[in-house]
C-alpha cells in the first residue's frame, strides 16, 4: 500500500560555519531523501534563542510533500544533520545544522523524547513563526486551534528576527 502524501513543515537553522552553505546542502538532502520541496521561505537572520552567548543563526523554514511517516522523516533529518557535521554537546548550544519537524499534516505525534509534532515550542519562538508565517500564515495549528499568522501576532516573544 502506497502512502498519500503529506505535507510536512520543516524548520532548518545553522549558527556556525558556512551558515548558507549547509543550509542549502540540508534543503538539497531534503529534497534527495524526504520529499519534494513546495515551499520555502526567505532566509532569516535570528539572535540566538535560549542561550544567547553565542553567534546569530540563519534559519529558513520548508514545506515539503512526502510519502514518508513523521518518524521516517525525523530519522531522516537526524541522517542529515550528521551527515553535514552536527554534533549535540549542549541544549540550545551553537551547531552547523537543525533541522526541526514543526508540522506533519493535521497530525498530532507525543512520544516524549522521540518526536512531538506539532513542535511543542513553535508558538513561543518567533525564529519558527516568522518564516512559518511566510509560507503557511493560514495554516490551523491542530492542537492550539490558531492560525500560525493568529500565533505570530500574540507572540510576546521579542527576539530580533530579520529577514534577509
């Protein structure tokens, strides 16, 4: 049996090395191993969220149309983020890559640890809402019953975000 295809957001943010370049070498493996990229929003320059002692990410946000589950696509990403060099030393420290499932569908995932979907963050971090709102402002987040563009302008969030 063949799987529809499902519309999955990603979020991909790099705060070290070539930031442009490992951006765009995640999105070319994205579109390689996930799905086809529909959508994707300008790149933007973000002060670093959580733990502020360190550089500025550049962070873009994707739509991509894929067969694959939401757990297929987190092991993917994990794949691809080892690939480009991400290593995990601290929550919130520096890294080379992210890349981050905010959205699978209307799709509810909690299993702690392994992957949350809706990301349980998305509506408190401008960096993820600012480009999500860029392509999808409609989009009804399903557990919140809001717009992502309704998430965006309650956001009391006041990072600096800028698009580039």
């Amino acid at each position: 049996m063949e799987l529809d295809n499902k519309k999955v957001y990603l979020l991909l943010g790099s705060n070290l090395g070539d930031r442009m370049q490992l951006i765009n070498a995640a999105i070319g493996k994205i579109r390689d191993r996930i799905g086809v990229i529909f959508s994707r929003s300008s790149l933007y320059e973000t002060a670093a969220w959580g733990k502020q002692d360190q550089p500025s990410f550049l962070n873009v946000a994707l739509g991509v149309s894929t067969t694959l589950s939401p757990l297929e696509v987190l092991e993917k990403a994990l794949v691809i983020e080892e690939e480009l060099g991400r290593v995990r030393h601290e929550k919130w420290g520096s890294r080379l890559i992210d890349i981050d499932v905010i959205l699978y569908g209307d799709l509810i995932v909690n299993e702690p640890r392994v992957l949350q979907v809706p990301h349980p963050q998305m509506q408190h971090r401008r960096f993820v809402l600012e480009p999500l709102a860029e392509i999808v402002p409609d989009y009804l987040h399903p557990v919140l019953k809001k717009t992502v563009s309704e998430l965006l302008q309650s956001l009391p969030d006041d990072l600096t975000v800028s698009k580039i």
